[in-house]
C-alpha cells in the first residue's frame, strides 16, 4: 500500500518525530510506500492568500473560494499545493500526525488544510442545487482512501473522558475526522491519541508508543472505521438535517454515526506507571 | 470599555472586512477604544517553533512549552507575541473575527493562539499537582474579561443545527469556546454566527449584518454567557471527570454547561429571502 503521513511538528528530535521515524521505518521495511509531508521542514506555507494562485491580481478583490476554483480547474495553483494534492491522490492511507495545541491541529497543519483542499478538489465536487448538496460526507474525489489522526496530547486520559473537563476527544477531534477527512470522502479510522507524552521521556515507554503506531498503520486496512453516516445515503433529509429517530440512543456528535462505537473508538494509550 | 478585534481575512473588500470596519466605527462612536489585530496585515506568523524565542539555540532539542515559559518568565519572546498579550491584558471585550474554514479558526489565527497563548500566560497557571490542575477552564489570567466568536459561513444554518449533516455550531466551535476562551477565564459569550454568506452581496443584507454585529458588541457587558461549568467549582471530581448526574438531561458536549441553553445559544442570522 501506499502511506501518506502529513506531520505537523517543529522538533525533529521529539516524540513526534520519533514516532514518525518509526513508522516510515517499519512502513518500508513491510514493503509498503510512504510519502511524508514534514510541514516545518518544508516550510509551509500556513496562511491562504492571494498569493495562492499564480495570476493573483491584488487590484481585484479576492473571494478566496471562487479564486482556488479558478486556479484549481486551469492549473494555476502555486506547485506547493498541486505537489500536496498529487500526494493525496497517490495515496491509499492518509495520516494527519500532529501534537494537540489548544485542542485543534497546529496551524501550519491547518493551513495545509486551508490551501490544499481547494475548490473543486475537495469541495464543489458534484450536483449542487436541484437538491443536491455535492458529493461530500462520505462520497468525493478522495473516496477509496482510508484516514485517520495521529496525535500526541499532554494532557491527561482521563480529562479527555465522555465527561473528563477538556470534552470527549472523539467531539473534540470531529471537526477534522469528520469536517475534514469525511467530508471529501475517505473512510475514517479511529484516531490513536498518545497521552501525558510529558511523562514518556523514557525509552521503554516509547517503544510502546512506536510499536502502537506502527501496528495500527500496518492494520490500516482491516481496522473498523468510524461508521460516520454518508450524507447522500438517506440518513439525512432533503435539508441535510437527520431523520427523526434514526440515531437511536446515540446523543451529540455521535449521532452522525450510523452504530455506536463498541468500545471507546480511540486508543487511550499511557503510561502502565 | 475597551475591545480587542482579532481579525483573519486576506481580502479587505471581503464581507469580514466590512463587518470589522463597521464594528470599530461604530464601537469608537459610542465612546469606546477598540485595538484591531488585523492578522493578515500585520503579517502574523503563523507555525509556532523555536524563533519565538529570542534567545533559541538550534543545536538543542526545543521542548516548545518549556520554551514558551522560559520566554515568557524572562521576556525573551519575540515582540509580537509581548505585544497581543498587552492586548489581550488591556481589553474587557476579546473578540475572535474570523471565516469558518475547514470547520475551524484560519491557519493564521490558530497560529495567534498557538503562539501568543504562552505557558505561564494562559496555561499553567495556578497549583499543579496535590490534587489540583492548575487555574483553567473558568479562572485563569483572562479572568474578568469577556470573549465571543464571530463567525461567517457559507454553509446553510439547517446544516448546523443539532441534527444538520455539518455537525451542531456550538459542538463544532467548543475546541475554541471552551478550549481557548473559557480555558484562561474568560466569560464566554454565544458565538455570533453569520449563514450564507456567498448569498448576502446585497447592500441591504450587509446592512443587517452589520447591525446585528454592532448591536451584540454594544451589549456585551449585559449579553447572558454560556454557562461552561468551572473547572474548580466542585462540578467535576478529583479526576477532572463530571460527577454522575449532575448535567441532568444534557447530553454530549453540553454537559460541561451548568444549565442548558434557554434557546439555541448561537445566533442563527440569514437573509430574509
């Protein structure tokens, strides 16, 4: 298979880079291809501007939207974002690797997002109007790819508990597994989520960390995703809205699941200690 | 009062550039001071790494929450992150003016957090350990001050509410209400959320907007918050986990409220059409 892992950290010599080693270590030596996307390295580029788009004229007002539309259709999109792109069609499992700040992505990694998940790439993808609200939630130019979150929290398990104070990691995380890797289309895996990596400065406790990793990428494809309901399966009406009754006892976020989760769908890995 | 405007939009002549425009005269006319940080124009850097440390050596390994404190103790961040503390010290109202892209804050203003949010200036602040998890989540060094989101999104209101296909507002935005407002003790008021924005060019539906923007800033001193329930209040156990029953019939991430919304909490403004 063929990995994509976007990783969002400014240490290289972090857990997060050490997890990533590990991975792609392991990754290549099970045969598989792995591209990554280390975003400070590379330098990215978080904020979306004008300067976007090759023809950008800053005389004109931009509507960003309608701008990424424009360049995403005549090729005119600067190379660092068709070149994120191209890797997002190569691969078969894509990975967002990041630490947790301020319970959201770190904003280079959003701003990967921002600008790579242009218009008509990953939105304005199929019938708009006429009743139809595009293909997205479940169907769009990324289906056929499995996704899933990597991430790494100081924080501690418990906090991020269905009642911990922090608020359920799962609800926490939606935006992105669901906003984000749903909505153009891939079939999102449970996120693996390290926590208290404060306390796992010894090399035992990594060890547990990296094999977790890797043996949860290298199950990628049998793993049982999130059953994220599809926005064009009839679960929601003609509004977009739910249908009376379809959730089942299911409450907040998770009723846009079509089952429960059996058990908590996130890994809570910590310390044994 | 005094009211601080963190702004993110590229385009000035965008329906956020006016909102912001509007806001500040506005607010000025009633005899108020406004600051504006106009991220785009001033440039905001966005990946939080070691340069936001005067005194940052390469060579070592950066742990970057240490850094942050280290900085942060001994004035060695870098000026303009000093300089929207000052901001954030010196304002009643903070204000968080942004486009809802990719479900969440622009990159450039998740970076505003991810670097001005300081370790020791609006996290780990007060007694650690001993039982106790610091000053957050309703006490905080932001304590007193009063905080909202406003929010432009072109997706339709049915698609956020608590059954829509997008997720509900109020869910989607928690990381930020919850997670950064409310975290250093800020009093949260409701999100103000603008819809279908692409379908107001019209001068007559801008002019609506900017009212009901104006109008909610002016009384932000009176506006009823969301009731987040204080980390430290005796709501959650030792274990920083809610005590059993106590949300009585809220579910999902509405249990962290001590009483549920007398009606949906967001403003849900569209065209009259």
């Amino acid at each position: 298979m063929r990995y994509f892992i976007v990783y969002a950290h400014p240490e290289p010599r972090s857990l997060n880079g050490a997890l990533k080693d590990h991975a792609v270590a392991a990754l290549r030596a099970a045969g598989h291809e792995v591209e990554v996307s280390d975003l400070y390295t590379m330098g990215w580029k978080a904020a979306a501007d004008g300067s976007d788009f090759v023809d950008y004229d800053p005389a004109k007002r931009l509507v960003y939207a309608s701008a990424s539309n424009t360049a995403f259709t005549n090729g005119t999109q600067t190379p660092d974002i068709a070149a994120e792109q191209e890797k997002l069609l190569r691969a078969d499992v894509v990975v967002l690797q990041f630490p947790l700040w301020w319970y959201g992505m770190p904003a280079i990694l959003k701003g990967w997002i921002d600008r790579v998940y242009a218009n008509g790439f990953t939105y304005g993808v199929g019938q708009h109007g006429g009743g139809k609200w595009g293909n997205r939630f479940g169907e769009g130019r990324l289906s056929g790819r499995r996704a899933m979150l990597a991430v790494t929290a100081g924080g501690r398990r418990e906090h991020y508990t269905p009642r911990g104070v922090n608020g359920f990691i799962d609800d926490l995380l939606f935006p992105i597994t669901h906003g984000v890797l749903f909505y153009p289309g891939m079939t999102v895996l449970p996120s693996l989520v390290f926590y208290e990596v404060h306390n796992f400065l010894g090399d035992t406790s990594y060890d547990a960390m990296f094999a977790a990793y890797t043996e949860r990428l290298l199950d990628a494809a049998n793993v049982e995703p999130i059953p994220f309901r599809s926005q064009n399966g009839g679960d929601y009406d003609d509004r977009q809205v739910l249908r009376p009754g379809i959730e089942g006892d299911a409450v907040g976020l998770a009723v846009h699941q079509s089952e429960p989760s059996v058990a908590h769908p996130t890994l809570l890995l910590r310390a044994a200690s």
